[in-house]
C-alpha cells in the first residue's frame, strides 16, 4: 500500500470513528438523563471523575470496557443497551 492510500484510509477510519463516539456519547447522556442522574450522580455511582463522564459524552475519548460495565451497571441497564443508537 503506498503512503498516500495509506494515509487516506487512516483518515477515513479516524472520521467514522469520531462519529461514531459522538454517537455512542450522546446515547449515554439521553440514558444517564432518563434515569434522572447528573453527570456528578453517574460519576459518583461510577467511581469516576465527573469531567470523564462529560468527555465520554462529547465523544472525545474512547472509553474502557470496564467503564462501560461500570456505567451501565449505574444506570441499570445491560452493557449492549449503551450501544443501541443509530
């Protein structure tokens, strides 16, 4: 693969996969929200920093499955269920 195909390619793959954190974060806020938790409640509950809670739900880090177990055992919900959205 030559370096330009290479670069493209990277570039398409980094682009989907900030869409998609966006996505995934703004399916956690409606949920953390419909549970009727602050970010500082779901932080709490989570054993994780409140400003981590609000990157994750701006997509702009890509979270721990460890965290999302934690995060989805806060909101009682099954892990999958953070990862329904379109």
């Amino acid at each position: 693969m030559n370096c330009l195909r290479f670069v493209h390619f990277y570039f398409v793959i980094k682009v989907k996969n900030k869409k998609f954190m966006r996505a995934f974060g703004n399916n956690l806020k409606m949920l953390r929200n419909s549970a009727n938790l602050s970010q500082e409640d779901l932080a709490n509950d989570c054993d994780i920093s409140i400003s981590q809670i609000g990157r994750i739900e701006r997509g702009e880090i890509n979270t721990t499955i460890s965290t999302l177990y934690v995060l989805a055992k806060a909101l009682n919900i099954e892990v999958k269920d953070l990862f329904d959205f379109k």
